[in-house]
DNA sequence: TAGATTGTTAATCGATTAACAATC
DNA sequence: TAGATTGTTAATCGATTAACAATC
C-alpha cells in the first residue's frame, strides 16, 4: 500500500483501542461518528484521534464525520485483521491452556495449530481440540503448517530456547508472556506480556496514593 | 517518605524493568554496576537510568556507581514489594486457573486468598489450594479478610459488576484482564491487561514489516 | 448557503539525551 | 591525587494539543 512505517508506536497501540470502541459503536447500531464523540467515548483528545487517523489516511468527510463502519474495517485492515494466523502456543501449563482456549483470539483470525510440551504426561491430550505435541516436533510442524506466530507460556528458563526454535522455524512474530528479553535476528517481531510487571505497578501506584492522600490530611 | 507522585507513568513503567535486571545481576553475584552497565542490559540509555532513579533519590556514589543489593532493594521498596498484598481472584475460568497458580505473584508478596465465581460446579473446588466461593460471598470476604487487590478474570460482561462489589468492598487497586474500561471510584487504582490488543499491535508490526521489506526490493 | 467537522499546520508540552560540574 | 561516575542542568527530540482553513 501506499502507507510508511514512520508511526510512532504510541499510535500503533491506540490503534486496537479505536477498534475496539468502533466495533461497540456498531454493536449499538451507531453508524456515524466525529472525532468529539470518539474524544469522549475513548478519552483521547478529538484532536489526537484526528491526527492518528491520518497517519494512514482521510478515513473522515468533512462536515460529518466518520463512517462508524467503514472506520472499523479500515482499522482492522490497518492492523492486519484481514487475514488468518496460524499459531502455536509453547508450554501446556495454565497460561498455555488459557490461551487456547481463548475463543477471542480465535474469533479474530488468530487460529492455534497446536500446543508444545516436554511434559510427557500431557503430549497427545487435546486442549480446547488443539493437540499437545512434544516439543522436538516444533520446528518441522511450523515449517510444514505455515505457522506465522509463536505463543511463549513456557517458564523463563525455557523461553530463549523455545524462541530459537520459533525463529529457525520461521515464525514472523513472537508473543512472549515469559519474563525474559528475548534475543531473536532483526525480521522477528517480539511482543512482550510481562504480568509482574504490570502487578507491580499497580502495588506502586497503590503505594502513591496512600502517601499522597496521607499528606493531604 | 519524603517523595511526591508527579512521577511519569514513562518512569513507573520502567522501574519493574531495573528491579528484575538488578535480580538478575545479583543471581550472578554481582555486587556494583554503573548506569552505564545498566544502559548494556536494560537498553535504556545512562542518561535516562541516572535520571529515573534521581526521581526518587540519590542512590549512587560519583566514581563508584550503584550497589546492586541496596539498589535492589531500594527499588523493591518504591514499587511497595516490601509488604504483603491479600487478593482474590474473581472468574475460575482458564486466566483465574493460571494465574492462581503462578507462584511469582506469590513469591512477591501478592497473595490470593479466594476465587469467586457463579458456577455452582466449581464453588467449593479448590485451585492451588484456594478456595472457589460463590460470587455472593465476595463483598463481605474482601471487608473481613483485608483484600487489596481485586483481579478481574471475567467475561467482558461481567467485569463492571465485579469491578462495583470490589470497590464496595473497599479494594485498593484492581487488576483487570476483561477488554473492557471499568468506571471505578478516583481513590481504586486501575491496571488493565488486554490481551487482545496486544496481540493486534503483533499482527500489526508483522504486517508492517512485510510492507517495508517488499518495498526494498 | 450555513453549519459542522475534517485534515493539517503551528504551538506547546513533556520526555529523552547530552553535557559537565560535583565528588567519591 | 587521578580517574571514574554520579547528580543535575541545559539542549534536543518527539508527541500531544490548539487552531483554523478547506470542504462536505
């Protein structure tokens, strides 16, 4: 297409956000929409969701606003959601297992293929009907099933090597949910789910409002 | 303390960061470091590490550096992780499974005291040796057990009702896997997690990166 | 046409980086 | 003392917000 690659990365994760709302906009029958409505529905400034917007095109018209339902589609293409993902998870513990059966990764184009494991007690079981296979068999399944994106749930120990074998496979991204910085060659895309991270702020910001709240008095 | 709250949320964000770096320098006996080491494993630049931490006081010495152990901890304590969190999980589905048996959280000091959910198959079950309590039960368990954190494992329906018994409850935070945007009290903190956005910014690098390589050649 | 709202440029704000004096 | 590295101020960069002409 005709667009660049020069958006910031503060635009690319409002991105699922406006997808989101639009997507309950048309869910409640909403078929026109300005950026002072998306202002107030999303938070964001009408003028931060017009410039984002048009960083990948004049989705709008002049005087009205923007077309609820072709906004959306026009996102979701944005964002790559006009096609199908294969994926397969790696580590068959309770994350690996939420994740598959995840209906809504599913319902967006992300398809499991299937599960890996080192554990022989589960290889063979089926999980949500995605069957967990040994994890020698990793490299050959992604290169024979066209896998385009590999799920770490395996423990951080695990996770560099999984991720290895994810990339000699060939996979184009990597969402990675272990609590590792992985190291893959420069093509691989990685996306990083830290959760203790993510707890830890929150004990911070409660932490931070104790002491602002105990000043205040 | 002595310290105030205009902390960015850019700073916040990273502080998890250098507290699990420095673990890891410690895991290797290592006991200094300077920000400039810091900048070669974290990524961050000298420049930005010795500004972050100056956020919070001066805990280097001019021509030694940081003491990993006392940094360490230091940061522990700014990140609230030298005290004990009591947290129940709401929803038994797949996340609530896996996350009531991650034992970092717990290690940290996150402790899950119940699971709640509507189910009557499950209530009375026990995952990782908590408890699963019917729903009913959840606004009087948080005021007699002195509850925290509240992580919301819903369905997306369902996670403003948990939200509203959480805050009547009187949790201090909430830690919310649903896609959805709680409206809560200004005194409860908020973190999301969303998956599903995350996982839409990977198809979206990757579909990005396919563009601007087919456009090298 | 008049009113509304976009697309886009310019102004502002905040975060990151560079530089260096202070000091261990 | 000489060398190293912090703490901190100043400069730069990038992202957000404001403003308004274009136009539906």
């Amino acid at each position: 297409m005709e667009r660049f690659s020069n958006i910031s990365m503060a635009v690319v994760r409002r991105l699922p956000k406006y997808y989101r709302y639009l997507g309950e906009l048309l869910n409640n029958d909403i078929k026109r929409v300005s950026s002072q409505e998306l202002s107030k529905i999303t938070g964001f400034t009408a003028s931060q969701i017009r410039q984002d917007l048009n960083c990948f095109g004049g989705f709008g018209q002049q005087g009205y606003g923007y077309n609820a339902e072709e906004l959306h589609r026009e996102i979701g293409k944005i964002l790559g959601l006009d096609r199908l993902y294969r994926t397969v998870i790696i580590g068959a513990g309770n994350l690996g297992h939420a994740i598959a059966n995840y209906s809504s990764f599913d319902k967006s184009g992300f398809k499991t293929q299937a599960i890996f494991d080192v554990d022989p007690k589960i290889i063979g079981e089926k999980v949500s009907n995605v069957e967990v296979l040994h994890l020698d068999k990793l490299e050959s399944f992604i290169m024979q099933n066209d896998i385009t994106i590999g799920i770490i749930c395996t423990p951080k120990a695990y996770a560099q090597d999984a991720a290895d074998i994810l990339v000699r496979g060939g996979v184009k991204g990597i969402w990675n949910f272990a609590p590792a910085d992985l190291k893959v060659s420069d093509d691989v895309i990685v996306e990083n789910v830290n959760l203790i991270e993510s707890l830890f702020t929150v004990s911070y910001l409660i932490k931070e409002r104790e002491e602002t709240n105990s000043k205040k008095r």
